[in-house]
C-alpha cells in the first residue's frame, strides 16, 4: 500500500444505525473477476508441533443469550462476500448498508481484501467503522474516539512497518463488553491472557514475520450472556479439527490457515444452530455451498495450495424454518446431487426457498409447459380439445410404452384432451412427443419466455436418454421460480375463463395424495372432528406435474405444481393459492423410500395447518 503524499494513515469510517426487519432470502454473493487476485506467497516459516489446548469448559446455561450476532444468529439476512477486493470495492458494499463482519488482508501493495458481510439493519444493526493503514496509537485513538471495541483485527506489514486493519462496533449499551487485543505474540502469550482476563477469544490470526510464527487476537470477558464452553487448537489437521468437534459438541467460530493443510481455529460449545465449515475451496464452489445450505458466510480465509486461491470459510444456517426442515428432508434422502425447494402465495410473499434460481434438469416436470402452450392454443381458437393430434404408439419400452423413448412406429390420432390427459396425469412420453412435434419446439420455448420463465429450454425427446434428441447431450432446463411462473400465471387468468382454468387442473394429477395424510395428522393435533375435515378436504385443490430420470447413474427427481387452501373467516370462506416446487438434481444415490410426492406434501404442512386452525 503506497502512503498518501501527506503521509496520513489511510482509513474509512461508517457509522450506520438501520432499524427494522430484513426479509426471509438467503443472501447474495458477489465477486468480481476483474478483482480476483491470487494471495501473495507467504514467506519462508517454522511451523511449532501439533498442540492442543482446552481452554475452558464453562457451560453453566445451554441456553446462553447470542450475544455476537454476526458469528452466532440464524436469522435469515442479507449478506456478501468478496476476495481479491480493492478498497473501492469494500466501500460500494458498504454504502449500500453492509457491514464487514470479517475482513482478510490478501495483499498489502496492491491492498486487497477478503471480506464478509451482512447486512446492517435487524438484529445484526451496529454502529460500526472500519479503518485500515493505521499504527497501534491510531487504533488506540479510533478505539477511544469511538468508544469501540474490535470484532475483527489485522496485522499486516507495509514496507516492513507494522499497519492495523480494523472492524469496529460501538462498545455501548447493550454491546458494551469487557475486551482485550493483542498482537505480534505467541501463542503462549495469548493462552495466559486468556486465564488472566478471564477471557474466550472472538477472532484469530497467524502470521509470519521473518520467519518467526505470531498471533493476534481478540478476546471478550467471558461472563454473563456471553460465557460460553470454548476451546482454542492450532497447527492442526482436518480430521483432527472434525474429531473435536464431534468430542465436544461444538461449532467453529474463527479458523485460520496454518501452514500445509494445517488450522488453527477456536470453536464454541453448540447452540443447535445449523452451520457449516469447508476448506481447500474454489471461489465457484464456496458460492455452489452457500447456496445450496442456505447460508451465509461469516468468516472467508484465502490462502493458496499449489499457487492456486482456495478458501477455508464458516457459513450459519440463513434460512427460514420451513427451508431449514425441507432442506433437511431433501438432504437426508439422496446423496451427491443438489436439491431445491420453493413455496410462494399466489400474487403474495415467498414463504420458502433454497436454489430456486439454479438450473436443473426438470424430467418430466417440464411437461407443463406443453399443457399450458396447448391450452393458451385452445383460449385463442387455434385449437380446441377436440382437435385430432397425429401420434405414434411404438417406444422403445414394449411392457409400458407411455413410460419409453418414443418411437415414430404405428401412427394414431386422438383429440387434443386425451393427448393432454395422458401426457400430464399418466406422463406419457409418447403424447408429450406428439405435442412437440404439433406445436413446435420453438413455439414451446417462445410461451415460456412470453410467461417470464427465463431460463427454461426445452430441446430434447423426453423419455429418450442418449443421442442427438437425448437428455445427456441436449438436457431440458427449468427453475423453480420459472415453474412458480407457469402455475401463477395459470392462476391469475392466463387462460381468460374460469372453466379453462378448471379445465388446465382437471387434466392433470389432481388428487390429494400425501396432502391428505398431512390434513389428517393436523386435524388431529387440533382435535377437529370428523364432520369439519371433510368439510376442509373438499374445499382444497391441487394439481401438480413430477418427473424422475436416471441418467449416466444419476437420479433425478422433480415436481412442480399449484395449491388452493381454505380459510374460514366467520361464515364465510376466502381461499389463498400457492405455486411449489421441489427437485434433486444428478444425486448419486435417492433412498427407496423417498417420495417427492410426499415431500411436495410436507412442504404444504405449515399453510395447511394455519388453515385448518380456521376451521375449529
């Protein structure tokens, strides 16, 4: 970093107080491919031995109030992540409301950060500065001026000087604590400062300065809300690190890099919270899991292994309760693939949601387009349901022909509304074909794009695996939120009458099936009797298309559909509508017993209950 021709330290500060709530999304990344750099060698180092140390056990209350909110809360926020970031880059985060929460130093001339952030508003609202280019008496002052503490400390070196980057937040109020820094020391150093002050350490650094290792920390009083069972291990493996953590029940709130495959880390005792920790990462795979957890990043450490950037990073559980259990569902039943869940009120807010923007492979999920394409024909007089639709009987199952790769053997025709029956409720590959070829492929994909389903393609014979027409090479995509569109749009008057409407439903699969067992389970945890279930059951309707592929060994499975619940309002009843959708995309393995059928069902679960709650 080059000094300013005044020779001033150079800093920025933010003081930012936002009030109010944030809503239930899962966070945004960003990294800029311009900014991306690899991190600067470190210089030539003594690694001590492999040593453990249990710092305290304290464990007096589990129910401990979350006293650092950034490190330790679930509540679902906006966040960010950068790497290879120049100070320009931090600064346009942060002017638009984001507060560093973790900040790496990955080079000092060019200066260059890693960064985590969330969102300042909610519980995660701080007042808070940031200041980087300052020597100890300036953190000194900073820390005075502002009447502050450190949440995150950085020591780097610029022309052989010693420079401080620092996070700051006030150290008032309801955030005040009792604290301690230290920097440029041992390991032994910091472990009796623990004992001294009573302490458990917030943040932790290693470094090496002309070859000789050093450490940095933060630590606050561990007493009163904030006293919690932790423990301190450093230079230590991975496996090492799993085992601890397994011994004592605990999850990681600082790591650092530590040599070759090497760590040091301070872990806490488990408050329940759903997090994650992951090392020897790429930049595509840290976003790939944050996504698919439905977290955010709290700590992000680069570090390079063979001259190449990867990240060790600590991620918490950034999704709602209703993401959370279904992503558990969905996890626990497959392995190796990825899997989304989406549930949204018709015309209203998303109440739940984990990948619903990634592209999959939709099976025959995405025969509901086809359905909506014929019946958008029917309510614009190209077509009627009793138009004769040219089809060929022959596929290359003989025992289940419906369920093969069709065949252009043994020609037929039957009226559209058959086709349209077969295709959506039996999911007849051989009629889905038919209607590919009346319509036309290009017509098709112009009605998705015409519903705003922007990254929907169909471009190959579904129920055929291989060749040129086959999933492998040309895959179908489809996302949630542009399945979402399809079944809203059906339910806002797409196709202009009521009986059309009915009619696009009727043609489908539009049983209760698993959503029939929920009603029951709930209606019973309500004591509602015999007469108002029924009375509820007949006033629900759904329709809804799934599909299933294995392809190369992979399983696929998906579903995607619409909802109409009652609610009782008096003597009166009102309906709410809901879009859904569920997929596990290339899984190495889906357990017999899971059904995405049921899953859709237990998705529904909480709507169906506040809506029987209306009927006792």
């Amino acid at each position: 970093m080059k000094s300013n021709k005044h020779n001033r330290p150079w800093y920025i500060s933010l003081t930012s107080v936002a009030l109010g709530l944030t809503l239930p999304i899962l966070g945004l990344s960003h990294t800029n491919g311009n900014s991306v750099l690899a991190a600067s060698q470190a210089p030539p180092q003594t690694s001590p031995k492999p040593s453990v140390i249990n710092v305290n056990k304290l464990q007096k209350n589990d129910r401990n109030l979350i006293a650092l909110a950034e490190k330790s809360s679930t509540k679902p926020t906006q966040f960010w992540w950068l790497h290879g970031a120049s100070v320009s880059q931090i600064k346009s985060k942060v002017n638009d409301g984001y507060r560093i929460i973790d900040l790496e130093i990955e080079s000092s001339s060019p200066l260059k950060f890693s960064a985590a952030m969330v969102k300042n508003q909610g519980e995660y609202a701080k007042k808070w500065w940031w200041y980087y280019g300052l020597n100890s008496e300036q953190v000194k002052q900073k820390l005075t001026t502002n009447k502050a503490r450190i949440i995150d400390l950085e020591i780097y070196r610029v022309n052989g000087q010693k420079k401080y980057a620092v996070a700051l937040v006030s150290n008032t109020g309801n955030d005040a604590k009792g604290w301690w820094y230290y920097s440029d020391t041992s390991i032994e150093n910091i472990i009796e400062k623990t004992k001294a002050n009573k302490a458990r350490i917030v943040d932790l650094d290693t470094y090496v300065v002309g070859g000789k290792r050093l450490y940095s920390a933060v630590m606050i009083k561990n007493t009163g809300n904030d006293q919690k069972a932790w423990w301190y291990y450093y230079n230590v493996s991975p496996s090492f690190i799993t085992s601890k953590l397994k011994e004592n029940k605990a999850r990681l709130v600082d790591i650092e890099p530590h040599g070759t495959n090497k760590f040091t880390v301070v872990m806490e005792k488990s408050q329940g919270q759903s997090w994650w920790w992951y090392y020897g990462k790429t930049e595509a795979q840290v976003n790939q899991l944050w996504r698919q957890n439905g977290a955010r990043i709290f700590d992000i450490e680069p570090y390079t292994v063979n001259g190449k950037k990867r990240f060790a990073v600590l991620m918490l559980n950034n999704a709602n309760k209703l993401t959370s259990r279904i992503r558990r569902l969905l996890a626990n039943n497959q392995s190796g693939g990825a899997y989304g869940l989406y549930l949204k009120q018709v015309n209203g807010k998303i109440l739940a949601s984990l990948q619903r923007d990634r592209i999959f492979e939709p099976a025959s999920t995405i025969k509901a387009l086809h359905h909506v394409h014929a019946m958008m024909q029917v309510r614009d007089g190209k077509v009627n349901l009793s138009t004769q639709i040219p089809w060929y009987k022959k596929s290359t199952n003989d025992e289940k022909p419906g369920n093969g790769c069709p065949l252009n053997q043994v020609a037929a025709k039957d009226t559209l509304a058959v086709g349209l029956k077969a295709m959506m409720e039996k999911s007849d590959n051989r009629w889905t074909q038919a209607m590919r070829v009346y319509f036309g492929e290009n017509k098709l994909n112009a009605t998705a794009k015409s519903l705003g389903m922007s990254q929907t393609l169909l471009q190959h014979k579904i129920g055929c695996a291989s060749g040129t027409d086959g999933a492998i090479t040309e895959p179908n995509r489809l996302t949630l939120t542009d399945i979402g569109k399809l079944y809203e749009a059906v339910a806002n008057g797409l196709l202009k009458t009521e009986a059309r409407k009915e009619k696009f439903y009727e043609l489908m699969t539009d049983s209760l099936g698993a959503i029939d067992d929920i009603i029951n389970e709930e209606a019973q945890k309500l004591n509602l009797n015999n007469t108002a279930i029924q009375s509820f059951k007949k006033q629900v309707r759904t329709a809804a298309k799934a599909g299933s592929y294995t392809l190369n060994s992979k399983k696929y499975k998906t579903i995607g559909g619409w909802v109409r619940l009652p609610f009782k309002q008096g003597s009166t009843i009102k309906t709410q509508e809901y879009v859904f959708g569920l997929f596990i995309d290339k899984a190495n393995t889906i357990k017999d017993g899971f059904g995405i059928w049921s899953a859709r069902a237990e998705l529904l679960r909480d709507e169906i209950r506040k809506s029987l709650m209306t009927f006792k």
